[in-house]
C-alpha cells in the first residue's frame, strides 16, 4: 500500500537533490557565457549587463557581489601564468608590462574560488596604479611572491594556489569592441621553491 507513495516520495528527492546539485555546480563552474580571454587574463564584460545571459544572472545573485557596469570597469582574472600552468604561493611571478588605458586600476591575489587570501596586515596584498613603480616606458613589473621582494611585491601564502585579479576602472575597453586588440601584462613564472 505504501510502495508506489514512498517510490514516487524517493524519485522525487533524487530529481530535486539531482539537479541542485547540477544546479551549484553550473554556478561555481562559470560567471557565464561571453568571455574574453587576453592571454592568461579572462573577463566577462557582459555578466553586469542586462544582456546578461541566465548563468551570469544567477551566479551574481548566488554570490552578492557588486559588479561594475560596462561603462564603470571590467575585471580580469588569471589562475593560470602566460605558459598555462596554474599560479601557486610555492612559486614567484613576474606581473610585467602595460594595463590597457584607464583612470585607475587595481591588481590583488585571491583564492582560486575568489576569496579573499589570508595574509599578515603588514604585507601587500594589493597594488594600484598609483602607487605602482614603473620604468622610464612606463613599463612596470610586479613580483608575486610568498617571501618579501624588492619593488613592487604583492604578496600571497606559501604553498597555496591563488588567482590574480585585475580590475580596470573608468577605461574605455569597456564599452567596446575593441577590448579583444588589448594588451594585458604578461605573467612569468620566475622560480620555484623545491623545483
């Protein structure tokens, strides 16, 4: 008497465990459709417009985040140097060359999933472009690393993997087309500990 109640009972769990699941995993797996990839570097200028693709929509309001509009900014994420191995605290990076032009931009480390990196407060978990140095060309380089370095030094924890975001704010790469001509800086591995 009670079979048919508690098979129907147990299909339906399964299908709605089934496809919340599918359902976090499609959202932790993607921002969403459109991205752009510049090298190592990865943006999706379309995931804070409302063009914005189903995905893009649920993963902005799964994770609260405040996302910059097209005309604001755009952000660049790299998990990966310019050679496509993945970014690790056990190595250090050379962060090297030209942002594309905006008014100010932002460069910091961040765990693979995008959170914030545990880091002491006397350490540099985050530089600018006003407070970058830079060559006479304008070039600068910026020295990732778990151990302290001279110049510009963004520190990260020894031994863990991370991801680098770099965000361009009041650029005009944003509203255009054109962002897929930019030139982003090149990501270099310098040295490994243990390698």
């Amino acid at each position: 008497m009670f079979r048919i109640p508690l098979l129907v009972a147990l299909a339906l769990a399964i299908t709605f465990g089934l496809g919340t699941l599918s359902a976090v995993w499609a959202l932790k797996a993607t921002i969403g459709f459109g991205s752009i990839a510049l090298g190592p570097w990865n943006a999706f200028p379309n995931a804070q417009t409302g063009s914005a693709d189903p995905y893009a929509r649920a993963h902005r309001a799964r994770d609260g985040a405040l996302l910059l509009g097209s005309a604001e900014g755009l952000v660049f994420r790299a998990s990966h140097d310019s050679s496509g191995l993945t970014l690790t605290g056990r190595c250090s990076y050379d962060v090297a060359g030209l942002t594309p032009a905006a008014r100010f931009w932002t460069l910091h480390a961040t765990t693979p999933d995008g959170k914030p990196l545990s880091l002491d407060r006397n350490m540099p978990g985050g530089l600018n472009s006003w407070t970058v140095l830079r060559g006479a060309d304008s070039n600068f380089t910026v020295r990732v690393a778990a151990s302290a370095q001279p110049g510009n030094w963004l520190a990260v924890p020894a031994g863990q993997p991370f991801r680098l975001v770099l965000t361009l704010l009041d650029t005009p790469a944003a509203g255009s087309s054109g962002v897929v001509d930019l030139s982003m800086p090149v990501i270099t591995r310098a040295g490994c500990a243990n390698a």
